[in-house]
C-alpha cells in the first residue's frame, strides 16, 4: 500500500497537468471506442480473412473470461476498496462503488496484447507497450492502485495465453505455426480414417490398397471402432492399426475412457502429413482436426453424411452425389491425390484359428459341402432393412426343395433367438452355423456358392470374397 500510495502523490506532483487530464479522459471514454474497434475488425477481416476472423473470436471469448473472471470471483475474493474512496488527494469523477483488485481494463488489455501477438507476429513489439499506456491511465484517473493493474495484466497474460493454446489445439489449420504440406513431396506418414461400419470399412479397402501402390514407401495407418478391427487384420497394405472404442466412451464415460482417449490422441497428434477423412461425421471431422496434420482430404459439403464435416477439412473432393457406388466415392479420395489407375480388391484375411475352427464345423456336418451352400441371414442393423422373417423360411425352402441346394442360417450377435424361430419356420432340411466371431464368418462365408440377405455387414463380407 505505501507504494501505491507514492505512485499516486508522484502523480499529483510531477506528472498531472489539466491538458493531459483532458487527453487520458478522452482515450480512456468507453463512448469512444465503437467507431475504432469496428474500424480494425473490418480491416482485419478484408486483410487477414480466416485468420482475422478467428483472431476476433479468440479476443472476444478471452474479454469475456476475463471480464467474468475477475468480477465474479477475484474482486469478491480480494474486496479491495478503490484509492479514491480513499486518498483524499484524487478527485475521480468516475470513482465507482466496484471493487478495485485486480483491474478489469487492465485484463482486458493484456489479453488483447497476448492474443495480438501470438496471432501476428513481431505485434507484440507495438500492442504491448500501448496496452502498458492504456492501463497506466487508470492510476493516473485514480480509479486503480498500480498493483491492481499488475495483477489484472498478469489475469490477462494468463488468458490470453491460454484461449491461444485451446485455439491451436483445436484449429491447428489455422495457426500460423501449422506446417505448410509440400505437394511436390510425397507423403511419408498417411491417416485413414474410417471408424465403421462393417460395410463402409470393406468398401474402403480398395482404397487403401491403391493408396499403397500410389506411394509404396509410406507409413499408412487407419483409425478404426474395435467392433471393426478384425477386417484389417494382417492386412498387407497397412502399417499401423488405431482402434478406439467411441461408442463405448459415450455410454461408458469414466477415468478408464479418458485413458483411453488421452492414449488414443497421442497417437495420433503431430505425426501425420496426410489424412484422409472417409467417413463425412461430424465426429470423425473433429478426430482429423485433432491430428493437427497440415493437408486433410474430405468430401464436398454436400457428400458428407454430416455437413459440418467439411469445416475440418483443407481439401473437398468433387461432389458425386448418391449415384456414384461408395467404394468409387472412397477411391475418388485417392484419385485427387493422382492415382490414374485404382484397384478393386478386398484382402481380407483371418487368423489360423478361425480357419480351424470352420473346418471343424465342416468335419462335424459332411452332408453340409456335400452339394452348393446357400447361406440365409435374416438379420439386418436397421429395422427399416428386415425382411418378413416367413419370407427367408418359404425362400430357403423353394431353394432346398427345387435346386437341391443345402441351405445354412447365418446368425450374429443378438440373433441367436431369432434365427431358432426361423429353424422352426423352415420345412426343408437345413443347417444352422455356430456362433462366429467376425473372423470365423469371414472363413464361413468364404466357403458359400451364394449368399442371400439384407442390407448388413454379412452381405458385404460375401461380395468380398
């Protein structure tokens, strides 16, 4: 207190004169700033385009933290008295009954020199002093103690830097710092993302088999649901396997998913130069933003399943529209990046036990291979799918009676019920399958002369075969 104190008797003694009592009243009117702040938004939104506009964003969210921050908690916190309730000498004529520490102009100002000078750089050389100047005058007005400017400048600085960090992390296509992509340079490290469904990620297997032979020597890694992952086992293209488990999180949020997540982000954060955002959701626009990679390649706005997803992305692909097949759409992906031939394969491959297991099931049921197999799967992902079940059980019959065909009743998770009552429904001999995992229906399905079903993840399996 007895420095401030002396700071304001220096004042009164050396430095306040009646003109500058004039000029200090005047910059410091809030009446006389709408006219110049919008003047340098406009300017910085003509000059500087996304980056002036996400600077404006940046700035108006830290002045408002700032502002909620240190009048809601830590004027409260400290209830420090203004010097002109209290020094006989100061003669403010806008002395108000708020509380002095720490000051809110001050942590504005401070926040607008930090935010100014990590967004343009060699600023700071200029908006750093002025905002030193601008709080100054809030001493000399006596309205503030010089350490409560201090501590409202360091509140700035703080938050400030803060929204600037939470800015990179989550807009890294707009920080200055990002990294430039060399297009005359082929890609070393390559993100697919494609989360699921079982459908989608087979129909996104050629891609990834053309983007290999595009750039043979590239790290290629794909982020993919667990309940997915057992389609790019051993995959001959791929180099590295992300799985995460979102869905999981979202019902199951708790100090184990946030390992999770926080793993799964290290793995994926600064590592990647190329990522190819295949699925168009709004969640996996954020997973690519996440990456922080300098070049993403998405779909037109118009393509995507969920329209936001082309805020994250740096390159859109040309609109196809629904008429275009989905693995011609995923390929397009690759074609942008200059692949003048593609291939439409589907290597899928499953480990020696699922075979073994299979093969079992054959041993055990000989008159099964004994004639054609058609396999009937009645289960569908969507309700809008499904089939009369009575349908596939007057089908299986005609084929078994009228072809002679042997008919086996494939079933997956939660359709061990369903797939008794279409036993039951059925008058012809049949068989049903085992309860497989996804690599053991990959090894079943393999071994099918034709294989009738819905809209679901079993019938893309057997068309790649």
């Amino acid at each position: 207190m007895e420095f401030d104190t002396a700071v304001f008797y220096w004042i009164k003694e050396h430095l306040q004169s009646q003109a500058l009592d004039i000029w200090i009243t005047i910059f410091t009117d809030k009446n006389n700033y709408p006219i110049p702040v919008i003047a340098t938004v406009i300017a910085l939104l003509v000059l500087r385009k996304k980056q002036g506009i996400w600077f404006v964003i940046v700035i108006t969210l830290a002045i408002l933290a700032n502002d909620f921050i240190i009048h809601n908690i830590l004027k409260p916190l400290f209830a420090r008295t203004r010097p002109c309730h209290v020094l006989d000498i100061l003669n403010s004529v806008r002395c108000t009954a708020s509380y002095s520490l720490p000051s809110i102009q001050a942590g504005n100002l401070f926040a607008l020199a930090t935010v100014s000078a990590l967004f343009f750089r060699g600023s700071g050389w200029v908006v750093f002093p002025l905002a030193v100047l601008f709080a100054a005058s809030r001493s000399y007005l006596g309205v503030h103690y010089p350490t409560d400017l201090l501590a409202g400048g360091l509140c700035g600085i703080l938050i400030g830097i803060l929204f600037c960090r939470a800015y990179r992390f989550l807009i890294p296509s707009y920080d200055p710092r990002r990294r430039v992509p060399d297009m005359n340079q082929p890609p070393q490290n390559i993100l697919l993302i494609k989360l699921s469904s079982l459908g989608d990620v087979i129909h996104a297997l050629p891609s990834l088999r053309t983007l290999r032979q595009l750039y043979p020597k590239a790290h290629i890694a794909w982020i993919v649901e667990e309940k997915c992952k057992d389609l790019l086992y051993d995959n001959p293209d791929l180099d590295e396997l992300i799985v995460v488990r979102i869905r999981h999180w979202r019902r199951h949020w708790n100090r184990q998913s946030w390992r999770e997540f926080k793993a799964a982000l290290k793995r994926i954060q600064g590592r990647f130069d190329l990522v190819i955002e295949m699925q168009g959701l709004i969640k996996t626009g954020l997973i690519a933003w996440l990456t922080h990679a300098p070049r993403i390649i998405g779909f037109d706005p118009r393509d995507c399943r969920e329209r936001p997803n082309a805020w994250f992305t740096h390159q859109k692909i040309p609109y196809m529209g629904k008429q275009v097949h989905v693995v011609d759409r995923y390929l397009a992906m690759i074609r942008a990046l200059g692949a003048e031939t593609v291939t439409k394969e589907f290597p899928l491959r499953v480990p020696e036990e699922a075979e073994s297991k299979i093969e079992a099931f054959w041993q055990d049921n000989p008159e099964l291979p004994a004639q054609p197999i058609v396999a009937i799967h009645h289960g569908v992902g969507f309700p809008t799918k499904r089939w009369p079940m009575e349908r596939f059980a007057q089908l299986g019959d005609r084929i078994a009676k009228e072809l002679g065909f042997n008919i086996l009743l494939t079933w997956g998770p939660g359709e061990g019920e369903s797939v008794k009552q279409l036993s039951a429904q059925m008058k012809e001999r049949h068989w049903v399958s085992p309860k497989n995992t996804l690599h053991e229906s990959i090894a079943m399905l393999k071994r099918m002369s034709l294989f009738i079903g819905c809209d679901t993840g079993p019938v893309h399996l057997s068309a790649a075969q």
